[in-house]
C-alpha cells in the first residue's frame, strides 16, 4: 500500500503543478483534466477505507488525459486544417504568412 499512495502523491503533485504553472499551456479542457486527476487523486489518499469510486474516477480521469493527448499529437493537423477553413480562431497559433 505503501508504493500505492506514493505513486498517487507523486502523480497528484504532478497533476497540480500542471494546473497551476504558466509554462503549461494546455487550454481549458488540459486545465479541468489536471485538475480533476488531481481532486480524485487527493480523494485517493485521504479516504483509504472506501477508495472505490474516487479510484475509478481517477484512473478515469488519466484514461482521458491519455485520449486527449492520442488525438492531438495523431490528429491535430487535420483538426486545425477544419478550424482555419471554417476561419475559426485558434489561440498560440499562427496561419501561414502572418508575421
């Protein structure tokens, strides 16, 4: 048990200094993802007797941090190719020939 909790420490230290660090840039829905790996995880660590559902959302939680980062490193092209044709804003971002 003794690994357990330091495994959930370490990635709830993780989690929330991914919230709160300026070098992070994540958008929103990278913001509520950290933040809710790392509620669930405190939940984890501070209620061990029934850890049950605040363990499933957890590994919840990092099943989808792990979707998110599957569709933005394999599909983002073509998602920010829909945006620009739509001529939708993407933020930290910049169109061929602007300067």
């Amino acid at each position: 048990m003794l690994i357990d909790d330091i495994a959930v420490l370490l990635t709830v230290v993780w989690a929330c200094w991914c919230v709160l660090s300026v070098n992070v840039k994540d958008g929103i829905v990278g913001r509520v993802a950290y933040s809710s790996v790392a509620l669930f995880g405190s939940v984890v660590l501070l209620n061990p007797a029934r850890p049950d559902l605040a363990a499933t959302a957890y590994h919840l939680s990092f099943a989808l941090l792990g979707v998110r980062h599957y569709l933005i490193t394999m599909h983002w092209d073509w998602f920010r190719a829909v945006l620009l044709r739509y001529d939708i804003e993407i933020p930290h971002s910049r169109r061929k020939g602007d300067a």
